[in-house]
C-alpha cells in the first residue's frame, strides 16, 4: 500500500560521460609561490535529448563535448547500440 508520504528515490550520477567514458582527473592547483595542492579536472560534461526515430522516443544524455561529437560522426543510432552492447541501460 502506498501513502501519500511516498519519497521518490533520487539518483546521482558521478560525473561521467555515458559515450567515451570520460572521468574527472586528478593534478595540482599550482599558485605563485609554486605551492601545489590536489584538485580535480572535470570534464565538460552537457545533459542532451535526442529523439531516437527507431524507437520513436527522447533518450537524456550526459556526455562530455567529445561525446557530442562522436554522435554527429557516427549517428545517434549506432552510439546508442554500442552503448547498449557494452551494458549501459538506455
């Protein structure tokens, strides 16, 4: 039985391109006097729909400007194949 109290469960993702796989990075935040500390390298990731005429449906995307790019090259259709050969749930 469910109340009207029901949360949604909500998920987040790391910061990962769904298309070449792209993480953050890790190197060194270096200031004047040549002092270094750890930070992190983000990619430039960008949440896209695509409408899928196969399917006849929106799929969201998050890929990096890479990943946008490998889409105009091969298609949405071919990226989205192999994405889902390798396990990824679309």
């Amino acid at each position: 039985m469910h109340s009207c109290f029901d949360r949604k469960i909500i998920q987040y993702m790391a910061r990962v391109c769904q298309v070449t796989g792209k993480r953050p990075m890790t190197g060194h935040q270096v200031s004047f006097s040549n002092k270094k500390s750890k930070r992190r390298f983000y990619p430039n990731l960008q949440t896209r729909r695509f409408y899928l005429q196969e399917e006849d449906r929106w799929i969201t995307l998050r890929l990096s400007a890479k990943g946008l790019r490998t889409i105009n090259k091969k298609g949405l259709y071919q990226v989205v194949k192999e994405l889902r050969a390798a396990g990824q749930q679309i």
